[in-house]
C-alpha cells in the first residue's frame, strides 16, 4: 500500500469528527498492512485507520463483518473494553471513503492495555492464547456462514498446493530450477493438504468464526494485571476452522527463531510455548471445542507451516508480488524456516498429540 501520510489522515477524520474536536493525529504502532494513526479528542483517544486496498478489496464486506462480530460480542461483554468499538461517521457509516479510494474506519482506544510484541513470560503467552481461546467461546454460535470470505480460500491449503504448482508451471522468473528441492518437500507432503477439509466432510471439523492472524501483538492485555482483555484486528475475521487459529499462533509465536531467520539450524518448535499456548487455548475455548478438534490442533500446527512455507515459495517463484520483502531470496529465506519448523513437527508429533490430549482432559474436567 502506497504510505498514507500525516495531512491525508488529517483531512479524513475531518470526515468522522469536526475538525475543532480533535487535539491531535499521530502515526500510531507498527502495524505491516493498514496506517494507523492515534486520534486525541477532548479526554478521549481513537484510532484512526486507513485500510490497505491491495490486501481487502472489499472494505464494505469487510467492515460487516467486523460489525456484526463486534455487535454479537459486545452483548455478553463484561468489561467494555474488551471488545472493539466503531466509531461511526456522523451519517453512521461504520466507514468512509476518500477522494482517493482509501477506506477509513474508527475505533475507540483501548485504554490502560498494553500489546505484547514478543510475549517471553509464561503468563503473558498464556493470556494470549486465552484470548484467542476467548475469542472461539464468545462466537461458538454466532452463524459463522453469514461472514463474508474477505481474502476468498485463505486457509484451502489444497488450493494453495495447487497456486505453488501452477508457478512451478509458469515460473515466470526463470527460479523453478534452483528451488527443486523445495518443491520436492511440498509434494512430498501432498497427502496431507487434505487433512482439515476432509475432517470438514465427514462432519468432524466444524466452520467457526475465526479470526486468522492470531498473532500474541493481536491481543490487549490489561496494563495492570496482565490479563487478557481483548482481540484487535479483526480485519481477517472468516469463517474458518479452530485448529487453524491455534495452529498458525504455533506457527508464529513457537518457532525458536523469527520467521525470516537465515540460519534454518536455530529454527525449532518451542514445546514449551506449544505447551502453554495449548493449555491457554483450550480453557479459553471453554468447552466448546469438540473431541475431535482435540485430535487436530497439531494437524493444525503442521497445515498452518507448511501452507505459509508454500506461499513464501509460490510468491518466490512468481516475482514477490504479494509479500512485502526487504532482498530478493527473502520469501525463499521465509519459506526455508518453515520448512524447518513443519519438518521439526513431524519429528515432535508424537510430543504434540500428548499435549493436547493433556488439556482434552482438562477441558473436560471443566464443563
Ligand atoms: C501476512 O502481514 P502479516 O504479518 O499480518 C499474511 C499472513 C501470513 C504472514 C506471514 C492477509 O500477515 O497470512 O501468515 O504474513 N496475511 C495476509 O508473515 O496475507
Ligand atoms: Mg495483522
């Protein structure tokens, strides 16, 4: 997305609220996708956001589904801030649109929370994954199938085998050739994409809400006690299945070293984080999970890796059109860690199961 700068978030909150209400806008958190900005008036603060049109091409769809999600979850809601609140424009759009085609939306700051970048303490991965379990809970029956697909196939892992083939096909900048051993990995694999969709079928995964980039930055925690208060960025919020919620916070957060690491031999599954994140996860849930969404939280784990590692390639393979990247091999460097990680799953199978069939226990004991 092109920079949105300072005077364009000026000129679009005028939009939202009159220009003499507003003590401040400022750039706002390091968010990849949209621009953010903070938004001071009278006492109260805001965020102001403008939504990257190259990634959602719909922000109406969009924002109906951030609405009615929000609206489902603010009725049971405790603690206000837990939940995330549109601002609205004068005319109660819960968007608007520029002279240039930007979307622009608002919400009200979260106070007195803090996000965890890189959660390193227990407690805090804990209340992450709680919040995410929190999130599953809170819309187990909320009709998953009324929300729009905003990125259409996000999580059709086949159908992602079948991207990273067809650039295999085309391999329009002449790479196939050096990444053979790379695309071998990926079809050795093949018999797996299937896994969830095909539980899906025979009726033993069901079509949740979920919310698709369960990254521990995406959750508030209470600046005091740490608790876990709230779900932000809801932007990819689909219908989709648990396990790959949980499987693509493994993904992120349980990998010994960062996403893009060179050296692949620092790259692990971090059992400690898989351990507690499974435990949060799965209290969080409050029972809602089924037995056999048990079975395949590390399925999930593994399917999450492994597609993200196909995507790195495919994108690698296509010209790097999609994700953003700082030197040429940099999504070939990204799809080498997952590799490394999917692959130290399999070697950990066995470990996961055993963990999750730990906390299958636990979840039981609590209902
Ligand atoms: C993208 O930009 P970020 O980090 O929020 C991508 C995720 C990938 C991730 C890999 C909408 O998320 O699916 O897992 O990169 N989001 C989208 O780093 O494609
Ligand atoms: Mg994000």
């Amino acid at each position: 997305m092109q920079n949105i700068d300072l005077s364009q978030a000026t000129r679009a909150l005028t939009h939202f609220m009159p220009e003499n209400a507003v003590n401040g806008c400022v750039p706002h958190g390091n968010g990849h996708i949209n621009g953010t900005f903070m938004v001071m008036s009278g006492k109260k603060r805001y965020i102001l956001q403008a939504i990257n049109g190259e990634v959602f091409k719909d922000p109406q769809q969009l924002m109906e589904n951030v609405e009615r999600v929000t609206t489902f979850m603010r009725k049971r809601a405790v603690d206000p801030r837990s939940v995330l609140k549109i601002l609205p424009t004068p005319e109660g759009k819960n968007y608007f649109v520029d002279e240039n085609g930007v979307a622009w939306r608002m919400y009200k700051f979260i106070e007195d929370a803090i996000c965890p970048e890189h959660p390193d303490a227990a407690t805090d991965i804990y209340q992450c994954a709680l919040a995410f379990g929190m999130f599953q809970r809170d819309l187990h029956d909320f009709p998953a199938e009324v929300l729009h697909e905003t990125i259409p196939d996000f999580h059709n892992t086949p159908k992602r085998y079948r991207d990273l083939l067809e650039a295999v096909g085309k391999d329009p900048c002449d790479r196939a050739a050096s990444v053979q051993k790379e695309i071998a990995f990926f079809r050795a694999r093949e018999s797996f994409y299937d896994t969830l969709f095909a539980a899906h079928r025979d009726g033993k995964l069901p079509l949740r809400v979920t919310h698709n980039d369960t990254k521990c930055n995406n959750v508030m925690l209470d600046a005091q006690t740490h608790a876990a208060l709230c779900v932000i960025d809801l932007d990819t919020v689909m219908p989709g299945f648990s396990v790959c919620d949980f499987g693509d916070a493994i993904r992120f957060g349980g990998n010994t070293a960062a996403e893009d690491e060179p050296d692949v031999s620092k790259v692990h599954l971090d059992l400690n984080f898989y351990d507690i994140y499974t435990r949060g996860f799965v209290i969080g849930c409050g029972g809602y999970l089924e037995p056999s969404e048990f079975d395949l939280l590390a399925a999930g784990a593994k399917m999450m890796t492994l597609e993200c590692g196909m995507r790195f390639l495919t994108d690698y393979l296509m010209g790097d059109v999609y994700f953003k990247t700082a030197y040429p091999t940099h999504n070939l460097v990204r799809c080498h860690t997952q590799m490394q990680l999917a692959a130290d799953m399999e070697r950990n199978y066995a470990k996961m199961q055993e963990i999750a069939g730990r906390y299958r226990y636990t979840q039981e004991d609590a209902e």
